[in-house]
C-alpha cells in the first residue's frame, strides 16, 4: 500500500515523500473556444439586458418559457442550405443519438407547442431568453454561443401579431434610449417574392430555397449566387425581374409591380396601418430585399438595422405559419422575431447608452474591529438580514481603512462598525457614506435607522 500511496502522492506533485513538487501541469484558464466566461460586472451588464427584455415582455403580457439547450439534431435538419443548420454543434451522445446544442429557440418552441397543443388557450404569446449555439470553424475568431431574446405569438393570422411584435422590439429600443434616427427596421413580405416566382412560372416547391439563396445576395455578389438559382430554374430574365422588386422601398412601388389586388400588398398595407397605431411607423422602412435567411419564414419578415449602416443586423422575425406541418402537425399560423445579446450592446456601446451605474452592491457593509468581534458583527450582519437589508459581511480582520475602501467600491450607503467599547455598552456605529454623518445607535435601532434610509 505504501508503495501504491507513493505512487498517487508522486502523481499529486510528491508532497508525501517531502520531496519537490512534480511538475503539475498549468490549467488552461481560457474558456473553450468561441464562448466567454461573465464575470460580476460582465454579468451586471446582461442583468440589465435582459431585465430590459423581461420588461418589455412582460408589459405586453408575454409569458416566460424555457427548453432544454440540448435537443434531437432532427429538429434542426432542414434541407434549405440555411447557415444556421450549417454549422450545428452537434454529436452523437453515449446512446448513440445524434443531438445538438440548439442553434436557434423556435423549433423547440414548435416542438413544446405541438405537445401542449390540444391544452393551450390560443393566441400564445411566449418568450425566452436562450444561450443558442453554433460550430463555425473559428477561422473569424466569432463567437459560437449567444443569447437570444425570442418573442412569439402563435394562433394569430393577421398581421396584427407581427405589429404586436414590432412594438415591443421598438419598446424595447426606447427603454434603452435609442431613437428612430438611431435604429431602423426593415419590414418585407415574402409573398412579394413569392408572388413575382410565381408569375415568372417557378414552381412554389421552389420558392423558400431561393429566399434562402436571395437572402445571401446582401453578403455576396450575384456571382456568387445566380449559378444556384439558375439551378433553381431562375434563368437570367427572371432573376433580373427578382432583382427588379428587390429594390423596390414603397408601397406605391410594390403596387404598382404586383397590382393593388396582391395579398402581399394589402399585408403590408395592413400591417404599416397598425404600426401607424403603436405610433412606431418613423421606425419602419420598407424594403423588398429584405427576406431574412430562415427556411421557414412565409410571410412577413423584418429586422432592425443601425442606420448608420456599421453593424450587422440587430434582430430579425417573420411569420411562419407552416412550421409545424414541416414537423408533421397540424397547422398554426405564428410569427416571432429573435433578438441576439451581441449587436445591441455594440450598438449602445457606440453610442454611449451601456448603464453606467456600478452595480446594486450590498446596503451595508459590517465589520468587526477585530477577530475577536467577528461574531458580534455576525450578529448584527443576521439581524438586519432578517429585517430585508443586504449586507456584505466583512469575514476576516481587515484594516479598518480597506474596509471603508471596499464599502465605497462596492456602493454600499452604510458601513456598520462594531467596536469593543461600543459593543459593551450594546451599541455599534453606523457611517452614511453619502454625508459622512456617523453616530452610534443600539443594535436594535440600526436596521429602522436603515430602512428609512433617510440621509440625515
Ligand atoms: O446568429 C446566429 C447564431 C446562432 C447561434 C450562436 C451564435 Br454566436 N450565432
């Protein structure tokens, strides 16, 4: 056995035998690639993100919802060549099923939907906050998780569910302070296209897969594209008619190419009226080369954008209604945007808007004048905890300088000294650091003088 403990002490850097440490290899500190480590002020930041989010959720009545970060790979295997199933982090787990982390939140959506279907009280308006992930070669250095803020509203036909949601997304832009001027959002129909494939004679099988490809034409050239849509049976005329109502931005145009009979006009005409109700319209642009590169958008689609053109896009939604006959259910018409953590605060950072407040540190910051009354500061620490009052514990002997140092760095308002004489006579002493004014105070007065809080 002696030699056996050796052998595992040897391993654990030879302390046992008195020797030098082995040499124990350094632990890699950086967090696996493309992902990030949040630490206290990071964290504080995403606080107040999605606190934002939750509000605005909330206040259009929007109900929390969650699913498992990891789901069947099936849900994601849409043939429709989109990026998002390109680059899935998907494996196959110790039972040897093929899953994934979920790049995107809607097809668990769909997939939750589906299973409560006969239970639910339609329209459903859910939200979620979900960390999705995707495996890009990190040839960018880009980063392979984000959170995302998803809003959807299932059981609505008409536009009114995408103005609903459009007024949340601009909500959410003005509690943070951004203004029209500084945001955009580009709203489309895709039955604007899907109307001129149709009278150029390309069959509707065809028609998603050359969204798909039409939506790339904003990051490549037509080069780079007409091969696949020639494949598609797009020759040359009518890519250029495509290309035609892809640069129309007014619904004067868009009558005028698809005639005032379309039911993609009349969509958008519908929905630009309601959004003229939310008072957002000044927000709103139309533009249709707008098509968002989801499969599984029918109808609507938009995304905000900032206008000065620097970032990518900020958000982006759309309708789609055959989302659960794709998973072989029952049809229900739903619309949704997502919302990533990542542009938005690019976005407020440039333009000064990040919350600058250091974060809500403890109330009161309780110290012992020495180890000795370290459990009378316990006890005062427990007495105002139990009154609701957040206190930062000091828990080892600290010079009483660094303790006022830490109390100002974490913005406590108190600080709470407990100090032998005092302590004898039942007593502690209570600083205000926004005036300076310290007294001393029983200790069962400190926790009333705290909850008034008023600055003396
Ligand atoms: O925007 C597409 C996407 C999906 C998953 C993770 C990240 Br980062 N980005």
């Amino acid at each position: 056995a002696s030699a056996a403990v050796l052998q595992d002490a040897e391993k654990r850097g030879g302390a046992a035998r008195g020797g030098p440490p082995a040499a124990v290899e350094k632990l890699d500190l950086k967090p696996p690639k493309g992902t990030r480590d949040v630490f206290p002020e990071d964290m504080r930041l995403r606080n107040w993100l999605f606190g934002h989010w939750r509000g605005v959720a909330s206040s259009f009545g929007f109900e929390e919802y969650d699913a498992p970060v990891l789901e069947s790979e099936s849900l994601y295997t849409r043939k429709s060549g989109e990026e998002v199933t390109q680059q899935l982090y998907c494996f196959e787990d110790k039972g040897g099923r093929r899953v994934s982390l979920r790049p995107e939140m809607t097809p668990s959506l769909a997939r939750m939907v589906m299973a409560k279907r006969k239970s639910l009280t339609l329209p459903v308006k859910w939200f979620s906050i979900p960390q999705c992930w995707r495996y890009e070669r990190m040839t960018r250095g880009r980063r392979r998780e984000h959170y995302q803020w998803n809003m959807d509203i299932w059981g609505v036909s008409g536009v009114a569910a995408e103005a609903e949601l459009l007024g949340a997304m601009v909500t959410f832009f003005e509690r943070v302070g951004l203004r029209a001027e500084d945001v955009g959002i580009r709203v489309n129909s895709r039955g604007v296209l899907t109307e001129v494939l149709h009278s150029l004679g390309v069959p509707g099988d065809k028609h998603t897969a050359t969204c798909v490809l039409v939506d790339k034409l904003d990051k490549m050239p037509l080069e780079a594209v007409a091969g696949d849509l020639a494949e598609l049976g797009l020759e040359e005329t009518s890519v250029k008619r495509l290309l035609e109502v892809m640069e129309l931005r007014d619904m004067g145009g868009v009558e005028a190419f698809l005639g005032k009979e379309s039911p993609a006009a009349e969509e958008l005409r519908k929905l630009f009226a309601l959004a003229e109700s939310y008072g957002i319209s000044d927000w709103l642009v139309l533009d249709c080369s707008v098509v968002r590169g989801l499969a599984y958008y029918t109808g609507t689609v938009f995304e905000a954008f900032d206008r000065r053109g620097k970032l990518r896009a900020i958000a982006g939604g759309g309708r789609y209604d055959a989302l659960l006959e794709s998973f072989g259910g029952e049809a229900l018409p739903a619309a949704g945007f997502g919302f990533g953590d990542a542009v938005i605060v690019e976005l407020l950072s440039d333009r000064g808007l990040l919350p600058k407040e250091a974060g809500p540190g403890a109330t009161a910051v309780v110290f012992g004048w020495d180890d000795e009354l370290q459990g009378a500061a316990t006890e005062v620490a427990a007495s105002l905890r139990r009154e609701g009052i957040s206190v930062d514990l000091v828990l080892q002997p600290r010079k009483t300088k660094a303790n006022f140092k830490h109390a100002t760095r974490v913005g406590a308002t108190y600080v709470v000294m407990v100090a032998p004489s005092e302590w004898e006579a039942g007593k502690v002493s209570v600083k205000d650091l926004r005036t300076s004014d310290q007294k001393e105070l029983p200790v069962g007065e400190v926790a009333s003088h705290i909850l008034a809080g008023d600055v003396a």
